[in-house]
C-alpha cells in the first residue's frame, strides 16, 4: 500500500558523505581552536627568513618573528577527503604584500603539517 505515499529517495553514499563531513568538521573545529594567532606564527616561523631576504633586497629594515606574524592573515582554506585520506590547504596573505602578491601556503594531510612554503 505504499505505492501512493510520496517517498523520499535516500542517497546510496549517505554513511560516506557523513563520515567526510565529519571529518571536515574536525579539521574546521581544530583549525578554530588551535586560533588564528597560532598559525600565524607558525607560517612566520617557516617565511620569517625569506620574508626578511625579500625586504633586504628592497633596502627594507628586518621584521622580527613578531612583526611579521602580524601581517599573515588567512585567505581561504581547501578540504579534500578520501576514504582514508584527508587534506586541508590553507592558504594565507601578508598584509605588507612582503611577497609581491605571492600566497604563504600550509599542506596538513592527515593531521600533520606536510609543508609551508610560497605559493604563485
């Protein structure tokens, strides 16, 4: 007698979709906790060197770890998930433009911070 109830079609990949979007949900919470503070100092800690042989080259005083930490804001952030495999891109600016347009970049797979480095 159900043939006039009007059923909603359920999605074969339903558990699937569930478990990525939970574990976007965790890289988004950790990223949320960890703060923004955190990374910034972080992507300063890695650029710091680079970002001082740039303002050399402009005749440009040093920035301390400090200074240049202040000037790292997050632009977006890109998830990837596999089955057993998920990805979180980070891709941050500096206010200062000490990279002439130039992204700072951080790859997190699987939890663990894979690589900072300078982007496009």
């Amino acid at each position: 007698k159900q043939c006039g109830k009007n059923l909603e079609p359920r999605c074969p990949h339903e558990s699937l979709i569930r478990k990525h979007l939970k574990a976007i949900s965790g890289y988004m919470n950790k990223l949320e906790e960890e703060g923004e503070a955190i990374w910034q100092l972080r992507m300063a800690d890695e650029l710091l060197p680079t970002a001082n042989a740039w303002w050399e080259d402009c005749e440009l005083p040093a920035l301390s770890r400090e200074e240049f930490a202040s000037q790292v804001e997050l632009q977006s952030v890109h998830i990837e998930t596999k089955p057993i495999h998920y990805e979180l891109e980070l891709f941050f600016q500096d206010t200062e433009d000490t990279f002439a347009g130039h992204f700072l970049y951080a790859d997190i797979e699987d939890h663990e911070v894979k690589e900072i480095t300078l982007m496009g």
